[in-house]
C-alpha cells in the first residue's frame, strides 16, 4: 500500500504499568478487566513487564488466558520459536507496513495478537493501529456497500523459487494433504502448466465481533492488492507472471479494485489511524477484529516477537 507514512495522532489505547514484584501474577489478577478493556478500546499497552524472549511472551500470553492460535495459512516466512511465538512478517524495515488483521484472509483466525517488544526501534518507528469499526464511515457508501454485500476474493499463486512455497505457506509435504485443507477452507485451486499453484478463495469483507456485535472491516482487499505495489515492482511481476500474480485481491464478484477505490480504503485507515510508540518490555495486546495493526518505517536493529490468541 503507499508509503506515505500519515501524521499520526497520540496513541489513545489505555496503558497499565506492571509492578516490579510479580508482574505476571499481576497479569493473571487483571486479565479480565484488561480484557475488558480491550474490547471497548481495541487495544490495551502494558509496559514494565520481564520481555526478553519467547518463553516471557508465552507466558504473558498463558496469564492473559489466551490459548496459542496456529495460523491454517502463511502470508510469508516467519521464524517459529516455538510455543505459539512467532517473529511478525516479513518486510522490510524501510517500508510501512499498512494496518491488516492477522488470518483475515483465512476462515479461522485468532482473535488476540499480542506483540512484545524485546528491543525498540530507534528514532520514531511506531505501531499503527486502525480501528476497523471505524473504517466504514471514512468510506465512500457505494464502496463499503459493495464490500459489505459482496466481500472479497483473494487471488494467490504460488511459482518455483519466488516466495514462499506452497509447502511452508500451508505446512504440508504432499499434495493430498494440501487438496484436505483446501477443501476444509473452501479455497478453489488449479496446477499450472508450469508447476505453479493458483489458488481463489471469497472472504466477507464485513463481520460482526463475536462478543460485542459491532461491525468491523475485516478484510485486505487493498493490502494484498497488486496497485498498492511499488509501480516498478508490479510492472516486474506483470511482465514475469502475468495474471498470476504472487497476490491480487478482487471485488466479491471478481471486478478489480480502482486506484480510487484502493486510495479511498488507505484513506479510510489513516482517518482513524493512531501512533503507539514502543520501550523494551512493552506488550501491545490487540483485539484481532476490532484493531488492524501495521508499523510505521523502522530504524535500527529493533526485535519483536508475535503471539496468536485464541479466546
């Protein structure tokens, strides 16, 4: 999506300080309430907690009463410590990465993320959070009409020595395995004359929160997007892939996105974009549904960790 990097308001998440004795005693005393809190605000940030690698995250994650979520499909690579704890995707440091919600492309997904911070950016890198119950209101009617009536379809192939395989986005070995999952997900898919895999799954583009029932845009139809490509990027994988491209995202019923339409979905997510600011021992725990989370260009050698949250 565009690198252009929005002004961003001051985080308004609620944030709590950890005791020095017992922290995650303390963690499990408050985990309902800041539960709680997360399902009205979206967010909850906690600092002062004993972060420094993935068992501290684990069990961070266990005294809130998340169970370990395991993603059904990978958007790329992620290093696995194991224990639920994964590194966050794949991008490059120099590059915004636009809010999305985790498995939103997936029929199952988890419905916390909690993000550690084990070393913090230099300079102003940040978190960006999108209230997604916000995101239809910044939208022209006709658009979060059509998206909340027709959902999306998300396109991906999967082409030899280009990404990730098929085999590590799906964790499978062989091919029968791969057709079960397929049809447990309901994503249709066809074998190349080249070898390359081409798969199409429709997704709703609007849910309502199991908890609360608020509408929230749930979706990456602008994400996953080949206009919100660097343009040379995508003249490359044009001219390499043609309409098989690694990623692309439709209309529910197969019409392709405008550059206004994708412009006006940007725009709807920095409308209601804020800016959370990180230090060492943070924890950033996220409503899957109701908050999409991106990052702002980072510098320096920063290091987070990511759980997946179930209940």
């Amino acid at each position: 999506m565009s690198e252009t990097v929005p002004t961003l308001k001051e985080a308004s998440i609620p944030s709590f300080e950890a005791p020095v004795a017992s922290p995650f005693s303390w963690l499990r005393d408050m985990a309902a309430p800041l539960r709680d809190q997360m399902l009205v605000q979206g967010a909850v940030l906690l600092h002062g907690l004993p972060l420094d690698g993935p068992d501290g995250l684990a069990e961070a994650r266990d005294a809130l009463g998340f169970a370990s979520h395991t993603p059904t499909e990978e958007f790329n690579n992620r290093r696995d410590f194991g224990n639920g704890i994964l590194s966050p995707i794949n991008w490059p440091g120099d590059r915004i990465i636009c809010p999305f919600q985790e498995g939103s492309f997936s029929r199952t997904f988890p419905s916390a993320v909690l993000t550690a911070c084990i070393n913090p950016p230099d300079g102003d890198g940040q978190s960006l959070l999108s209230d997604t119950r916000r995101i239809t209101h910044h939208l022209p009617e006709q658009l979060a009409d059509r998206v909340r009536k027709d959902g999306w379809t998300l396109a991906r192939a999967f082409h030899d020595r280009f990404g990730i395989t098929w085999a590590e986005a799906f964790s499978v070995t062989d091919r029968a395995a791969l057709d079960e999952i397929f049809e447990g997900a309901a994503i249709a898919s066809e074998w190349l004359p080249n070898g390359s895999l081409y798969t199409v799954r429709h997704r709703p583009g609007v849910i309502r929160h199991p908890r609360t029932g608020e509408e929230c845009w749930f979706n990456q139809i602008a994400f996953l997007n080949a206009g919100s490509l660097d343009p040379v990027e995508r003249e490359i994988m044009v001219d390499t892939f043609g309409k098989y491209l690694p990623m692309n995202t439709f209309f529910g019923d197969g019409s392709p996105l405008s550059d206004k339409d994708l412009t006006d979905v940007q725009q709807a997510y920095d409308s209601v974009q804020i800016g959370v600011r990180w230090r060492r021992g943070d924890l950033l725990v996220t409503d899957n549904i109701i908050m999409a989370q991106g990052r702002s260009p980072f510098e320096g050698s920063p290091e987070f960790l990511i759980a997946l949250g179930d209940g």
